[in-house]
C-alpha cells in the first residue's frame, strides 16, 4: 500500500443520498463493471441510503466532503448468520491507498456486532479482476466455489468466503 501525503485524512461514515452521482462516477471510472451494472449498484445505494439496515448496510470513504469509497453489505435471508458483500468500490485514483482495507474492516465489525458469522464475496473471474482477488485474499477471504460460465462466456463467478468467529449472541436473519 502507498502513502500518500497530499491527500485528507480518510473518515468513514454512512453515505449521503447527494453522493449518488458521486457513486455512479467511481462505478463508471473503475473499468471492471459493465455498463448494465452501474443502475444496480445505484439501486443497492438507493436501498442503503433511504432504508438504512432493512436490507442494504453502507459504509462510505471520504476525503473531506468527497466521496472515494463505498461498500454495501446486508443479511444474507433465510440463513444464519451469513452476510453477503454487495459491493466496493474504490475511486481509480485512491486505490491501494489502504481505502478498501479500511471499508472491509468497518464491514466485518458491523457483521461480527450485528451476530454474522461467515461473509461471502462474488467476484469475476476476468483477467482484469486479479487485483480484486488479490485483495479478497490478502484480507484473508478463501475461495470456496467457482460457478463456470455465470456472467457471459469465460467469465466465471468465483466465491470468497471469511469466516468472522462465532458469536454468544448469534441474531437469526431470515427473508
């Protein structure tokens, strides 16, 4: 990870509902996602923003009053205990600033203190998904199953897992 010592400190804090157009710029800008992608990751915002914990958590990154990082996280219905990541995103240019790093941390304690046990991660298996993987498991998720073929042709849907630890006060999420 890189230093960078011309920027503002980082805060994280729950995002804003003027932040939309900022979210759908970081989204267009971080070249992975196909374009039919961008609408549902500003639904999964709208959710997070409006309705705060009902079916979408958020989690934002600012640099100041400018949004440079996003991710969106909830129950996974009809088990116990396990969370699914929707989405992160990080600005291009602030990435491998450790801005990801702090925004999987903030997700996993809010899971852990909300009684989630396991997270699960979908991803890409495309080349210009490497990095996204390396991240996952550089933050100690694992790869536990690969669904061939499930987003076009040749492009895999790989599944990361992270186990958090048990929890005394396990709350039970159903859909």
């Amino acid at each position: 990870m890189k230093a960078r010592t011309d920027a503002a400190p980082i805060a994280l804090r729950a995002p804003r509902v003027a932040d939309r157009p900022r979210l759908a710029a970081m989204v267009d800008a971080a070249g992975v996602f196909r374009p039919d992608e961008t609408p549902i990751a500003l639904e999964v915002f709208d959710g997070a923003v409006t309705a705060p914990g009902k079916d979408y958590w958020a989690i934002g990154a600012y640099e100041g009053d400018l949004l440079v990082g996003w991710a969106a996280f909830g129950p996974t219905p009809c088990t116990l205990g396990t969370w699914d990541l929707y989405w992160i995103v990080v600005d291009p240019d602030r990435q491998r600033d450790g801005i990801g790093r702090r925004l999987m941390a903030h997700c996993e304690r809010v899971i852990g203190r909300e009684g989630g046990r396991l997270v699960v991660v979908e991803t890409s298996s495309r080349a210009d998904y490497t990095a996204t993987r390396g991240f996952y498991a550089r933050l100690g998720y694992e790869p536990r199953a690969t669904v061939r073929e499930y987003y076009a042709p040749g492009d895999d849907l790989v599944v990361y897992v992270k186990t958090l630890g048990s929890s005394r006060n396990e709350k039970v999420t159903h859909g």
